[in-house]
C-alpha cells in the first residue's frame, strides 16, 4: 500500500512538472507589430505591407501579431515616424523625402536625376552606401532594414503637353515641401506650390495649380487623371521607400525573431519591387485608356533637363558637402 501510495505522488509530481513546463508557452506574451503608411491600399507598398503580415506570422509561430494600417488611418508620413520613434507604431515604409525631416542625409536621394533607372537605384540601395545610410536612422530610434520603392516621379500637366525644358516654363506645380524638390522646378521655370496630398486633386480641379508630379500609380490611385490631360515620362526623382522599424520595438525581439523580421523583409522588398514595375505598366496603360497623353521625352532633352537642374546638386554641396553625393555618382557614373 506505501509502494502504491509513493508510484502515485509520483505520478502526480510528474504531471505537475509537466504542466508548469507547457503554460509557460501557452501563455507566452505575443508582441504586436503595428505597421502603417500613408499610401491607398491598392498601391504595391500597402500590398507588400499585408504580404509582410502574412508571411511574418506565419514564420514566427504567431509570436508577433502584425496589424496593418494604410492609407493614412493612424496619421500621415510625419505622425507615422513620430510614431516609430515613440515605439506606438512599430513599423513603416514611406518615402526618402518625409525622412528626410528627421535624418538630413536621406536628403541626397531628393536630388534631380540622380538615377537613371532602377537597377542604377537597387545598385546602391542594396549595397555598402545604401546600408551605411540606413544606420543614420539609429540616431532616430529607428532601424532601417532595406528598401522598397515608390518609383520614378513624373509631371502631370493640364495646360500642354511637355516635350522640352521650355515648355515647364510659368506652370503653376504642387510639390512636396522639400526645398529640393522645390528648387528642382524653380530652375525649369515653373512656380512650385507645397500642398498637402490629401489636398492635391481639389487643388488640380479648382485650379490653384496647374500640374502635380509622382509617380505613376498615384495618378491612377488619386484619379488625377480625371482632372490632367498631360503625363510626360519625366523620371526626375528616384522614390525609394526604406523599409523601418522601431528601435525599441526591434530590441525587444529574441535574435530569432530579429532574423525572421529581416529575412521577412528582404523577401517582401523583392515582392513588392516587381509588383511596382508591373503597376506602373498598367498605370501607363490605363490612363492612355482614360484619354491622358503620355509623352516620352527624347534623348537630347532628358540631358537638357539634367543639365538645367545641376545647380540644385550645386547648392546642396554647399549645405551638406558632397559625401554622399560623391560616392553614389562613383557608383552610377
């Protein structure tokens, strides 16, 4: 009766043992990762953000608990940065120009053809100069992790078609409000106008300005083309898109799900880079469809445009010196 009575405290002891060993794991703290932007959902970089929650989950065991939100619903670039620093969001991806309020180097990607297409861009982003640029953002309370994009800004117009330097000249244009994509137009001739985006097709309807310049899919997206006849190819600015998180946020992660976080990330960066080409196949596209003239310009005047807007990279030598600047033109020259 004792041998009986001591098999089954051990059994007993056995089976709490057991117990303490499996809540721990059943009652393990999921950590939320917030992600937002302020671009539509139908854009590649919200898609690419949903992708990134599917595939996160997915590869931490649901030890982090990814919530998206696009299109401006918790606040615009500026509130979403804030937010990163803060740690009550935990991720983001947006434009080099919005960043460029809180890290000044990424103002070297606002300059005027930097890029002359996207493997000329992937092939300093993705290299050494890309990653050393990214590390400027520690400062920030933020790590960058790689770079999506955006994708070439062009001119939409609704008073003539583009095909010269002159024909830019006296036109009233929205810009972001970056002194160098605002110097960028004044030396084309036109009258560059910051306004809010949200703001930028009643201001295109009403006509307090004349013309808006992003990339394609945006006028598509925001149905610009409902109030622009004119696209030209213009391609004048490069929009990468980094790729962020929290750095409170990422200190908090085990190294596994660190690992997981960026090898998530880089898989997205392909994803979502193939998803922006073909949208801005389609794009062209649909608002040829739509009755929009697109303009390809020629050889010879896309150098007199860049020839046009080299004082721009002047003045920025002066502001911030050319170290940057000098190390991406040795990798695309």
């Amino acid at each position: 009766m004792k041998q009986l009575f001591l098999f089954l405290s051990l059994i007993s002891m056995l089976l709490f043992v057991s117990a303490c060993n499996i809540i721990p794991s059943a009652e393990q703290e999921v950590k939320v990762m917030r992600l937002a932007n302020a671009t539509p959902d139908d854009r590649s970089l919200s898609k690419a953000l949903y992708i990134f929650e599917e595939k996160l989950e997915e590869e931490t065991d649901g030890s982090i608990d990814v919530e998206v939100y696009t299109n401006s619903v918790i606040g615009g670039d500026r509130e979403i940065f804030e937010g990163m620093q803060l740690n009550t969001i935990q991720g983001a991806s947006m434009s080099t120009g919005p960043i460029a309020q809180f890290a000044d180097t990424f103002n070297v990607f606002e300059l005027p053809f930097l890029f002359a297409d996207e493997e000329e861009a992937y092939r300093v982003l993705d290299g050494e100069i890309g990653e050393r640029l990214l590390a400027e953002l520690d400062d920030q309370n933020v790590v960058g992790l790689n770079y999506w994009e955006n994708g070439f800004r062009m001119l939409s117009n609704n008073v003539r078609e583009i095909k010269t330097v002159d024909d830019v000249n006296g036109i009233d244009i929205r810009t972001l409000e970056n002194e160098w994509h605002m110097e960028l137009w004044s030396e084309l001739g036109a009258n560059p106008t910051p306004m809010n985006y949200g703001e930028l097709y009643i201001g295109l309807e009403q006509g307090t300005v004349d013309a808006q310049e992003n990339p394609v899919g945006n006028v598509v997206n925001s149905h610009f083309y409902e109030v622009q006849d004119n696209l030209t190819v213009t391609n004048h600015i490069y929009n990468a898109s980094p790729f962020m998180v929290s750095k409170t946020f990422w200190e908090s992660l085990t190294a596994e799900e660190q690992k997981a976080v960026k090898e998530v990330a880089d898989e997205v960066q392909q994803e979502q880079r193939k998803m922006n080409q073909q949208e801005v196949e389609d794009s062209f596209a649909f608002v040829e469809a739509k009755g929009m003239k697109v303009t390809e310009l020629t050889e010879e005047e896309l150098e007199r445009f860049r020839e046009a807007t080299r004082p721009v990279r002047e003045r920025f030598i002066e502001k911030y010196g050319d170290k940057w600047l000098s190390q991406i033109e040795a990798e695309t020259d």
